[in-house]
C-alpha cells in the first residue's frame, strides 16, 4: 500500500482504487450478453456464498452506521436544527429524529 484515498467515514488504499478500475473497465468492454450471463450469475448465487459474505456485509454496515452517528453528533454539536439534517439526508424530521437522536443533543 503507497497511498490512502479518503472519504467520509472510509479509506481506500491504491490497490484497491486500482482494482475497481480494472473492474469499470472490464465491464465496459462486456458484451451485452456477457453483462447479461454476470447479472444471472450474481442474482443466482447459491445460498452458501450469500451466508459466507453476510457477516462481512454486517461489519460494513456497522461501521457506515457509526461513521453516519459521528456525524450527525459533529452536526447536532454545532447547532444544525432537526429539519436541515433531515433535509440534507433525503428524510422527513421525524424519521431523522428517529434514526438519530441519541447520536447528538436532544434540543430543536
């Protein structure tokens, strides 16, 4: 690893970022029959390759989950009312309150 790309909440290290290239690419140059044969391929999956990513799929959502409450709390802890982050996450007030509320201050 040389390098970090960073983003909210994720780092991405060079191998990685060229490894999704690689993937772009080779999507690209599919056929649309072969585009067809990977999404059978994938929607089909056996039982036992979807049990053995789930707890990593659970891992990731954890730490989404996490990275989301720390800034929700950066956000309440500066004063951002209720409705703006509701707003700013494409969700209703109550729902964000819901979701959220014991991620920062409970006022406004």
């Amino acid at each position: 690893m040389q390098r970090l790309v960073a983003g909210p909440g994720v780092y991405i290290c060079n191998e990685r970022v060229e490894l999704a290239t690689w993937v772009v690419e080779d999507a690209a140059r599919a056929t649309p029959e072969e585009v067809a044969r990977r999404r059978t391929e994938y929607r089909t999956r056996p039982p036992e390759d979807l049990h053995s990513m789930l707890a990593d799929m659970v891992r990731s959502a954890d730490r989404i989950e996490g990275g989301l409450a720390a800034w929700i709390t950066r956000l309440r802890e500066q004063g951002t009312d209720w409705p703006t982050i509701a707003g700013a996450a494409g969700m209703g007030v109550d729902g964000a309150r819901r979701r959220f509320d014991a991620a920062g201050p409970a006022s406004s």
